[in-house]
C-alpha cells in the first residue's frame, strides 16, 4: 500500500466565505480552507457525475473519498516569479499569529494580512410588513475576495488556493479527482459565493515544504508548524491557540445531529509552532493526530 501526493490549485472566482466565530454583527471568515467543506464540495461533484441520472448517493461517495485519499487545508496563495507561493499561518513569540509566504518572505501580522485579502458584504433581513429592514438583522459578512489588495488599497494579482491531496494506490481516484474543473466551497454557494475553478493539478513529494511518509496505513507528516487542526501532544511546549471543532451529521439520523469533534478535547489551530519535531498522522478528516496518541477516537461519521 502507498500514497500517492499531488498539490492542487484553484483561482478564486467569485468570493468565499468560510464562517468562523463571529464578532457581534459582523460573521468572520477564515482565511483558509478547511478540508471538510472541500471534503463535502468534491462529494457533491463526485456524487452528481455518478448518478447517471439517478438520484446521487452522496453518502456512499463522501465515504469512498475519505478512504481513498487524504485532503490538506487549502490557503491563499499569490503569483511570485512564475509560481504560486501560499501563505501559511504561523503563531511566533511576542508577535502571535502572523502569516508567512512559502518563499520565506518576512511575515505579516494577522491583521495586516486580512486588509490584503477580505472585504464585507452588509445585509439585512425585511420585515414584510412594512418592506424594510427588521430591527436588529443588520449585519456584515467578511469574504475572501478573488483579487489580493497592495500596500495602497488597489487591486493586485488573483487570489489562488492552495493545497495537497493525497491518493491511495493511483487508481481512479487520480483521474476523477483531476477531472474536476469546478467546485462551490464554503457558505452561500446557492448565492454565487465560493466558486473555485482548478488551475494546477501536479505531482509533489512535500506538504507546503513539509516531508510526508505515504508507506503507512496513514500518510505520516513530521513538522514543528501545523498546517492543519491537530490534536494530541498534550504539555508538549508550543506557541499557538487551542479551538474547539463541531460538525454536523445528517446522514443517520432523522433530525440533524450535533457531534462534537475529539469529545473534550480541543485541537491546536493551524499555525501552531512546536518546540520540536513531531511526526503526525494525516486523518481522513483532513486533521492531524500526534503518532504517540493516534488512537484517539473521534465521533463515526464527523470529519
């Protein structure tokens, strides 16, 4: 058995929103792309080409796709000497969260990097009774724009997304996923927003710089910085931030169960910076676990 790694990039066609905690009225957006809704995207492409006609077996698909292949995040990238180079979270002492570009360019602090990539979208909800804004539904909603902002506010490059995808013994899997030209990621796709339409699709043997064993039942990655959720390494000494993950799963139940990930605990975010070396297991979830607590148990059916 062996992994096979491929990077993949995507242009930004139309804004993206992936929600995280909120901030009064106004619904913030990550600045990734996690491999869950990515996850359900390709499902959804996958299981629709599928069906013939027939009604798609989205469970059956969304399964297959998590035993065969391994998703990472997908993070934003900008054209830099020909390539596209992705930016990487990564939390530093003194500084916090700032983000680094993979050519090893001097990072921006958090702040200043979302100016370069978000603007927000007012919108209201109408009272139809009178025909105008309901009291108390104003609000804003950060998206990931298709174009980066320069040091003045004008409009630069595209933004691309970039990310790895790991395959099970090259079979199939390699061509549909190849195949896919077109995906909606993320929330308010019925709307427009989250359009991504692939722009490479290429061999590689690292995960954004980071060495990956794909002998393993598991692809195995070993790096300081996560580029992923991960759990595990508890009092392992790390800069970074804990967060709590929740998922939702429909499929085997008559009303929407809410499942929380990894029970209790909470995983380091993306951007965590170890002390050392770790070697991670690569979950069909997308997420890392430390290979010293790899058994931990998550919910059946919660990526």
């Amino acid at each position: 058995m062996s992994w096979h790694l491929y990077r993949w990039t995507w242009r930004v066609k139309s804004p993206l929103y992936v929600g995280t905690t909120p901030s009064g009225a106004l619904n913030r957006c990550r600045l990734y792309v996690p491999a869950r809704p990515l996850w359900g995207a390709l499902t959804a492409e996958l299981a629709r080409r599928q069906a013939a006609g027939s009604d798609p077996n989205y469970e059956q698909v969304g399964g297959d796709l998590r035993q065969q292949t391994r998703l990472s995040y997908l993070y934003p990238a900008e054209k830099v000497d020909g390539a596209w180079r992705a930016w990487l979270p990564e939390y530093r002492k003194g500084q916090g969260l700032v983000w680094v570009r993979e050519d090893g360019t001097e990072g921006l602090p958090d702040r200043r990097f979302r100016r370069r990539l978000l603007w927000t979208r007012p919108a209201t909800a109408i009272d139809p009774e009178s025909d105008s804004a309901l009291d108390g539904s104003l609000r804003e909603t950060e998206c990931l724009q298709t174009h980066w902002r320069d040091a003045s506010g004008a409009a630069a490059g595209p933004v691309v997304m970039v990310g790895c995808v790991c395959v099970r013994d090259e079979g199939r899997w390699v061509n549909d996923i190849c195949s896919i030209q077109k995906i909606f990621v993320g929330g308010d796709t019925r709307y427009g927003l989250g359009c991504l339409e692939q722009e490479e699709f290429v061999s590689s043997d690292r995960v954004f710089g980071q060495t990956m064993d794909g002998s393993e039942d598991s692809p195995r990655i070993a790096s300081r910085r996560l580029v992923a959720h991960a759990l595990g390494s508890d009092g392992a000494v790390a800069h970074g931030q804990l967060e709590r993950l929740a998922g939702w799963d429909t499929a085997a139940a008559e009303r929407p169960q809410q499942h929380q990930y990894g029970s209790a605990k909470a995983f380091w975010t993306p951007g965590t910076v170890f002390g050392e070396e770790r070697n991670w297991v690569w979950s069909d979830d997308g997420t890392l676990r430390d290979l010293v607590d790899s058994q931990i148990d998550l919910p059946q059916g919660t990526p």
